[in-house]
C-alpha cells in the first residue's frame, strides 16, 4: 500500500517527523512486543469470556492492566470459579494491534500462563467496612422506616445516560403508577462517583415531597461498583430519614449500599417495582369492581330497607285499625247496653209512674174530700165577717170621697162630703156643726 504524499510539519517542532501512523504504531508495537516478558499479579475485574480470546483487567491500589488470554489456553486452566476481585498471577508480555482505517487499536498484556494466588485486597478491604458497619448498627435504622405503600412522589439517582433509568422508567410504568419523579444525576463509577452520589441522595432527602429513593446502576465489576461500597456513602444512606432501594449491580452483585439500605433489589426494574408495592392498574381495576359491587348491593340494600320500612310502616297502620275496630265494637256495645238500661230504667220508671199515680190517685181522693170541708167551714167563717152581710142586718158604711171608711166623728167632720154605703147602695152627706157631745 502507497502512503500518501507526506506533508509539512509543524513550524517550530524539533520533532522529528511527520511519519505515517501506520509505520509508527507499527514500530510501537514492535518496541512492546520487544519489552521483557514478566509474571504480574493483582485482582481480576471485567472478566470477559469471548469465543477466541478471554479479557480481564489486572488492578491494585497504583494502577491496573488490561490483559487478554487466548480461550484454549484459558479453558485448559479449568478456573470456572474464577471471578472478579481474585488474586492470580499472570505470566506474559505486552502486545499492541496496532489497528487500521475500518479498526480501533488495542493494547493488551499477553498472558500466555495464570495462577490463581488468593483474595484480593479489594474484597478484603469491603468486607472490613461491613463487619464495622454491622458492629456499629448502621445495617438497621433504615430497614425500621416505613415505606409508603403508594408514594405520590420518588426520588432517582442514576447515571443520566444510563440503562438504568430507562429500566427505572419502565418498572414504574409497568406498575402503572402516575406520580413524580426527582432525577438526581451523578457519575455512577469513578472516583468521583461516590461524593456525587451522596450529594445527590442529601439534596433528594431534603426535598419534603420525595417519600422514598431509588439508587440504580447497571450491572459491572466490583471495581465498576466500588463507589457504591464508599464509607461516607454508606453512612449517609443509613442515616437518611427517606427510606432508600439501592440496585446497584446485578443479582450476583453485593455492594456495602446493598447492606445499609432499607431494600435491596437485583435490577432497577425490581427497584421501581419496589418502590410501588401496589399495582395501580390492577388497583383501579379493583377499585372500580368492588365500587360497582357497593353500588349493586347498596341497591339491594335500598330496595329491602323500603321494603321493611314500607312493611314496618303498615304495621302501625293495621295496628290502629283493628284497636279502631275493636273501640268501634266495644262503642256498638255501649250503645246498645245503654239503649237496654235506658230501655230497662224507663220501664221500671213508668211502673213506678204508674204506681205512684194510683197511690196519688187513691190518696188525693180522700185529701180532695177534707179540702172541700176545710173549704166550705172557711168560707162559712169568712160568710159571718163579710161587711155586706153586717149591712144587711141594718149597719152603714161611712167612706170619704175616695171610698176610705171613716172610722171616727173627727174625721167625720173634717171630710165634705161623706159617703154613706148600705146594703143596697150609697149616699152622699154633708156633716153639719154641731156642739161638742160632751
């Protein structure tokens, strides 16, 4: 293959040059594979097994190495159980691909021999954290707070351009919940993740309307994870008054955040799901059976209330109308017993009547015959003082003009004239003057 033509270097630049960088990753590569080959040691993380070749990395606390392995090779080890965060020893050297216009370069440690040597530092040093963690019973206070069974709003921290989001998104829309949510984006794996991790869970916390707080992360290595197993992150979490799920990892995967939060699930997905126990489709679904069962049997219960209170409402009435019978019975008899007494009395009455009547009619007889002695004696005694039967024996009656007797000579003279009355009639006189009688 021809090289284009060769341009200017830059003005100024004692380097030498410029060279086609074909020629120079060729010579790198050259320059590496001619390094001394060597035995490594430290931690495996990102274990990738491939068809030809195997990947891994190789990391301590200074540095790390990327490492490949041909797969033959690899399966003849038989390290089946080999996994992130052990110690091996690998034996190789170095190798660059120097790559091509349609490839990416790639630089790896050859590993041609491996040795699994123990556990590594990485592991030991989490597993310290926890038994600490543990002893200081931070594992607990956030497992005691209660959960809302449906909270109206969810706190997120996540990677903004991550899967997990997406898997956060779709958990809470299978669920059919219709909330808010509180993004709290943050770098998930570097050595700045785990401050901005905890920032982010402290601004969520303070937020009075966020009920609950979901940590989500894809899966990785645990060197990918080891944010997540941050001391100050951990106790932050344990000390947070809003129940936190972390998902941080795959199900294999167990980070210190797993430990110190209220739950803990395998995918951010089950998180989201976690976070709203309740399906509220289902919910709804459920609500509206049982509100159209109320109604129904709150109908029925409408209509057999009318019906005992139209029943219990008759009652009264039918009870009023026999006592109205029987008081109109009992009246018919009183009418009647009393038309018997009235009848019975008046009989008895009109035989006393008539008994009376005969005692009165024999008694008055014989009283009738007495009266008319009595009367006929008196009425000869008044006969005998009659003034006309005294003029008829020769007596006159003296009576001034206005027919009052005159009973003494005095008044005689003092009256002009005088009427004298006999038997049969009467004369007027004038009194004349005479001498004194005596």
């Amino acid at each position: 293959m021809e090289h284009p033509a060769i341009p200017d270097g830059i003005p100024g630049s004692r380097l030498s040059g410029p060279w086609p960088v074909g020629d120079y990753a060729a010579a790198l590569r050259d320059r590496l594979r001619g390094f001394k080959r060597v035995q490594v040691f430290g931690e495996v993380f990102g274990l990738k097994l491939g068809r030809a070749k195997v990947w891994f990395e190789l990391r301590d606390s200074l540095g790390a190495l990327p490492c490949s392995m041909w797969r033959k090779d690899w399966d003849a080890l038989g390290l089946e159980s080999l996994g992130d965060g052990s110690v091996v020893v690998a034996a190789g050297g170095c190798d660059f691909y120097p790559g091509s216009r349609a490839s990416s370069p790639s630089f790896s440690f050859a590993v041609t021999k491996l040795r699994v040597a123990g556990e590594g530092d990485l592991l030991a040093q989490v597993e310290r954290l926890r038994k600490t963690l543990a002893a200081e019973g931070l594992f607990e206070p956030q497992k005691r707070l209660a959960r809302p069974s449906l909270p109206r709003c969810i706190g997120v921290v996540s990677g903004e351009g991550g899967k997990a989001r997406d898997d956060v998104l779709a958990g809470l829309k299978r669920r059919g919940w219709a909330g808010r949510i509180v993004w709290a984006f943050a770098p998930v794996q570097d050595r700045h993740a785990a401050p901005a991790i905890t920032r982010a869970l402290q601004d969520l916390a303070a937020c009075e309307e966020v009920e609950v707080i979901v940590v989500a992360r894809g899966g990785g290595s645990l060197a990918d994870l080891f944010a997540f197993c941050d001391e100050t992150l951990c106790r932050t979490v344990a000390l947070l008054r809003v129940p936190v799920i972390s998902s941080v990892g795959h199900h294999t995967d167990r980070t210190l955040i797993d430990d110190v939060s209220a739950v803990a699930c395998s995918t951010p997905t089950h998180a989201a799901e976690a976070a709203v126990p309740v399906n509220c489709a289902e919910a709804r679904a459920k609500l509206h059976g049982l509100a159209a069962r109320l109604e129904h049997r709150s109908r029925l219960a409408i209509v057999e209330r009318a019906r005992v209170l139209a029943r219990l409402s008759r009652a009264p009435a039918d009870h009023v109308a026999r006592h109205r019978a029987r008081l109109h019975q009992h009246a018919r008899e009183l009418r009647a017993s009393g038309r018997r007494q009235v009848a019975q009395a008046t009989r008895h009455t009109s035989t006393t009547a008539l008994v009376l009547e005969r005692k009165a009619r024999a008694g008055a007889g014989a009283e009738h015959v007495q009266r008319g002695r009595d009367l006929e004696r008196l009425r000869l005694a008044l006969a005998a003082h009659e003034p006309q039967r005294t003029l008829e024996r020769g007596y006159a009656l003296v009576e001034d003009p206005s027919g009052e007797p005159v009973t003494s000579a005095a008044a005689a003279r003092d009256q002009t004239p005088l009427k004298l009355r006999f038997h049969d009639g009467s004369v007027s006189v004038r009194p004349e003057a005479y001498g004194d009688p005596s």
